[in-house]
C-alpha cells in the first residue's frame, strides 16, 4: 500500500512539473511560427504591398483627423462650438441670422481652411517624397487637373513636376535587373552604357547605350522597370481608392465624378506595367509609321524601333532618337513670348486677355484650368475674387467682344515685334563695334543677345509642330486605332537641324499607355467629331454623343452639345465667364463616360493645352477633320 500510494504520488508530481513546461514549450512554438511566417510574408510581394499600405495610412490618418476634428459637423469639437453657440445666442437674445452673418461665417471658415491647408500640405507632399512611385505622379497630376485643389497643396505639387528625389542606384538595383533579365553580363550585350538615366519615371527609368561593335544599330535607350513595381503600383492604387472613398464620405468630391476619375487613373497606371504590351504597342505604331501615305515621313516625325531580341517584360530596348524634350523647348518658347514658365499653365488665357488691355497683373483672380487626367474633368474655371478695379472691368469686357484667338494673336504679334527691334538693334551695335564708336557695355549687351533673330525666327515653327503633333495623334486615333494616350510634352522629343530652311524632326516617345479603337468605336468617335467641325446643330451633335454611351442626369441636348464642342472645338471667350459653366453644370451632369471615348479626349486635352500654353488656340475636330471622314469612308 504504501508502495502504491508512493507511485501516484510521485506520477502526480511529475505531470504537476511537466505540464507548466509543456506548456511554455508550446507557446514558444506557435510563437516562434507566427513570427516566422510573419517574416516570411512580410516579404512576399503581399506583405509588402500590405506594409506599404500601412506607412501610408499611419502618414494620412492624423492629417485626415486634424480635417475632420476641427471642420466636420459630426466632429464633438465642431458640435460643442455649435452648442455654445447656440446658447450664446439665446442669452443675448440674438436676432435671426442675416447674409452678412452668413457670410463672416463663410469667412471664418474659409480662414480655418486656408490654415488647416498650410499646416497639412507640406506633411502629404513628404509622404508623396517618401513613399515616391506612383504617389510622385498622382502629385504632378494633381498639380495641373480641374478639380478644386487648395492652392497650397497645389504649390507644393507642382515642384514635383521638376523636384523629383533622385533615381534608382546603378549597382545595387538597375544593373543587376539588366543582367537578370537579358541573361548575359551588360559587356557582352553593349560597348557602353551610361549609368546615369536619361530620364526616370515612377515606376523605371532609361539609360542610352551603345551596341557590339558588330552591330550595326548602334546607339540605343534600355527602359528598365524597378524591381518593385510590380507590388508597389496595385499598393498604392488601392491606397489612393480608398482615400478617395473617404473624400466621398466626408463630402469633398462628387461621388460619380470621383469614380469615373479613379478608374481610369487605376487603369492608366496598370497599363504601363505591362512592358509587353508596350513593346508590341510601340513595333505596331513604329510599323504603321513607315507608311508613305500616313503623316509621319511627310511632316517628319519619328518613333524608335524596338529590338524584341532585347526585351523582357521588365526590359525595353530601342533605337535612340535625338533631341530635346518638347517640354524643354516649349519653356524656351513661353520665355520668348514674355511668360514666367516658373507659373502653372493655369493662366495662359487670363495673361493673354489681360496683356491686351494692359490691366495689371494680380487684379484678376480668374484662372483657367486646363485638365490632363479625366473625362469628368474639362476644362474648367474657378473664380476667386472678381476684381473691382476698371481695369478688370474693362478686360472682362475685352474678353467677352474679342475673341481668344485674336487675344493669342495680338500678344505672339507684339512679342514679334519687340524680338526683332531687339534683333535690329543688337545687328546695328555688333556693326557700330567693329568701327569702335559704341561703349564696350553695349558690345557685351550685343554678343549676350545676337540669338535673338533666330529664337523669333522659331515662334512660327512651334505652330507647325502643333498642328503636326494633332495631325499625327488624329491619324493614329481614327486611322488606325492604336494611340498613344500620354503625349506630354516630356514624351515627345524636338530634333532642330544644322542646316537652315530645313523642318525639325520630331519624335514620339513613350508607348505605355495606348488605347486600342475597334472599327465601330472609331466610326462613332469620327462622327462626333465630324459634326463638331462641321458646326452642327445642337441635336445633331447630343445624338452623336449619346450613340457613343454616354449618360448625363437630365439628358439635356444643349448639355451634351455644348460640352461636346468643349472637348473637341475652338476654345471661345465665353468659356472664360464662369457663370456660363456654372449654368452648363446646374443643367445636368454626366453620370457615365464611355471609355473609349475618355482616352481619345484625354489625348486631345494634353495636345489642346500644350498648343493653348503656346497660346494657339486650334479647333481639334477641324484638324481632325479628313481622318474623321477617312474612318467613315473605310468603316462607316
């Protein structure tokens, strides 16, 4: 017995012992599991998009916050101001509130904006800078559209235009991305390679190289995707849609618009993942470009040839085409002509008009906004402060009797002229040197400006390389329905020649976001802008619309027309008078845009602002008039 009562006891005293550290022995695994299969995917390409995501969230949400606790009715201290407000006003018997109460509340609240605005907008341009990617040039597009961006968080965005974070190390990332994906060592592919881009984007960048020796295509540019992009861009898409979500919710944009706009931004940047699609994208266009019927080899404009040996789904590899960027000398051009090319092209018009009756410069607060990212967003205008003094009375008046291309007219005459007094005097003063009868600062003055006769001599050729561009980008649209739906100044390249009396050449880069027509789809977008050139009558222009898909509210046959000649018609000078926009947007407002429709009006916007910053002011549906009919003739 006692033998027995000894075993369980000490049975008992082994599992009392054994239990406690099986038990943390336990503990320890699964915690030792987890962890690991957190480690192993928090490195996976969902853990990252999901980390990514998070540092996003943890920058935004004190921001979001700070909005909301100080602005939104539902917010406690918004409703406790309220409330002592409202027993205020019991207490001192307060009379009903009048429009001059109403409009020092206005006041009162736009003051706590403007200060929420300056405290917030340089933290969400750091998270831009930090994050970088896609939110770098969710920023620049920003920066530019229609939608009512508080001027302080434009100001920041706009330096992202040209103050963008440095690109992607050589050693550690690009080069070993190359070698990976062409399978040789880079010395065994090119004679050279410059290390440092000659242009980087959000999610790649480009070097120039040189082929073997033995290979006769010589010079070439590798466009190279970063490895990270792959997870990054769907990350940060999915952030910016639920950022959006939240605008929606706290009432900052129309919902339908936000949609429309979204989509499409999320299916832009999609695309240019794809580095097959656009290889093949870009050998089609490049192919149809040798066509001696079509416009390129006419008006001189080339893409680069693409050698498929050497590209991968993360490697493009093409011929080099020489130049500056068009942005570079479109800036050059907006110098020329007098305008500060540090300022948005917002102003262009307002300037123009303004120029003409010499009303000063600040007593306007009209601004014209030329958008670049979304159907639902057309050209639009915003007015701030309608000055008071006669001046702007008076250009008001100017811009509503005399229209916009007279305007444009007027200013590129005027710079003309002052170039070529300037040009006249700088030739009399070089003359007066050589026989030593002028003072040596005039000399100096002389030599600095003897350019002058050829920078005018050039102004004409800006309006030709417009009108070329249009014509190009009208023959790609209904001709052959596959376009580039990003011609940016910066996809686009100026190859002036040595020899004079010869045209520039000019060269389409850039093939990573192009749309796809159907014959049927090029037809009735060719219709539209028929009637549109044609100057139809409201019905006939809302009915093409309509057979295109659209859906608008109230189905209002003026609305579809009169934004129809918006898109694809001569800016007028009463799209400068921001009551004619209020009125057109209080009729009626589109709940659906066609998308095939919103690629072809996104290309003809980025080409009208480019020639409108230029200050020309083209009728797209008349320039792409012949095309239209060509596309009726083969397909209709």
């Amino acid at each position: 017995m006692i033998s027995k009562a000894a075993g369980q006891a000490a049975r008992q005293t082994i599992r009392n012992r054994s239990s406690p550290s099986a038990l943390r022995i336990a503990t320890g695994t699964i915690a030792t599991t987890s962890i690991i299969s957190a480690t192993i995917y928090i490195n996976t390409e969902n853990g990252l998009g999901l980390k990514r995501e998070l540092d996003f969230w943890s920058s935004v949400t004190p921001v979001v916050w700070d909005y909301w606790w100080n602005c939104f009715s539902s917010s406690p201290k918004v409703q406790l101001q309220k409330a002592l407000q409202k027993i205020n006003n019991y207490a001192v018997e307060q009379p009903p509130p009048s429009p001059q109460t109403e409009q020092d509340e206005k006041k009162e609240r736009q003051i706590l904006l403007d200060q929420l605005h300056e405290r917030n907008a340089p933290k969400i341009y750091n998270v831009m800078i930090q994050l970088g990617g896609l939110y770098i040039k969710l920023g620049q597009v920003l920066s530019v559209t229609a939608l009512p961006i508080p001027e302080k968080y434009r100001e920041y965005f706009r330096t992202l235009q040209s103050n963008v974070p440095n690109h992607e190390d050589w050693v550690t990332v690009v080069k070993p991305t190359l070698e990976r994906e062409l399978g040789a060592p880079l010395e065994d592919i090119f004679e050279s390679i410059n290390e440092i881009p000659c242009g980087a984007a959000s999610i790649g960048q480009a070097h120039k190289a040189t082929l073997k020796c033995d290979d006769a295509r010589g010079e070439v540019i590798v466009k190279v995707q970063y490895p990270n992009a792959k997870w990054q861009v769907p990350a940060d898409i999915e952030c910016v849609g639920q950022f959006l979500q939240l605008c929606v919710w706290f009432g900052l944009v129309d919902e339908s618009a936000s949609k429309l706009s979204y989509e499409e931004f999320a299916r832009q940047f999609l695309s240019e993942l794809d580095y097959t699609n656009e290889m093949q994208n870009l050998k089609a266009v490049y192919e149809s470009s040798l066509d001696p019927n079509a416009p390129y080899m006419k008006q001189r404009v080339v893409l680069p040839q693409v050698f498929e040996e050497l590209c991968t789904d993360q490697v493009i590899t093409m011929s080099y085409l020489p130049g500056r960027k068009f942005e570079e000398e479109t800036k050059r051009q907006l110098s020329l002509l007098g305008i500060d090319t540090k300022k948005s092209f917002h102003s262009i018009v307002k300037e123009s008009s303004g120029n003409v009756t010499n009303a000063e410069e600040g007593e306007r607060k009209d601004e014209v906004a030329i958008s670049s990212s979304s159907p639902s967003q057309t050209l639009a205008l915003s007015t701030k402060q309608p000055a008071r003094m006669w001046k702007a009375k008076l250009t008001s008046i100017m811009r509503n009797v005399v229209s916009v291309d007279f305007l444009f007219s007027v200013v590129r005459f005027s710079r003309r002229i002052a170039l070529l007094s300037q040009s006249a005097t700088v030739k009399w003063i070089q003359l007066a040197s050589s026989l030593s009868i002028v003072p040596v600062g005039w000399k100096t003055w002389a030599d600095e400006r003897q350019n002058d006769i050829l920078q005018s001599m050039t102004l004409d050729w800006t309006e030709d390389a417009v009108h070329t561009l249009l014509d190009v980008h009208g023959y790609q649209i209904l001709n052959q329905g596959l376009f580039n739906a990003d011609p940016h100044p910066g996809n686009i390249l100026v190859d002036f020649p040595t020899e004079a009396g010869k045209k520039a050449t000019i060269g389409l880069i850039d093939y990573g976001q192009c749309k796809q027509l159907t014959p049927d789809e090029r037809v009735k977008i060719a219709r539209l802008i028929l009637s549109i050139a044609e100057k139809e009558s409201d019905e006939e222009i809302a009915t093409k619309f309509r057979t295109l898909g659209i859906k608008t509210k109230n189905d209002s046959t003026r609305f579809l027309a009169d934004f129809g000649r918006l898109m694809f018609g001569r800016f007028e000078s009463k799209h400068l008078d921001h009551s004619w926009h209020k009125e057109l947007h209080k009729e009626d407002r589109v709940l659906y845009f066609p998308k095939e429709l919103s690629m072809v009006y996104r290309t003809a916007l980025l080409l009208r602002g480019l020639a409108m910053s230029l200050q020309y002011n083209p009728s797209v549906g008349e320039l792409w008039r012949d095309h239209a009919l060509e596309a009726i003739r083969k397909h209709g």
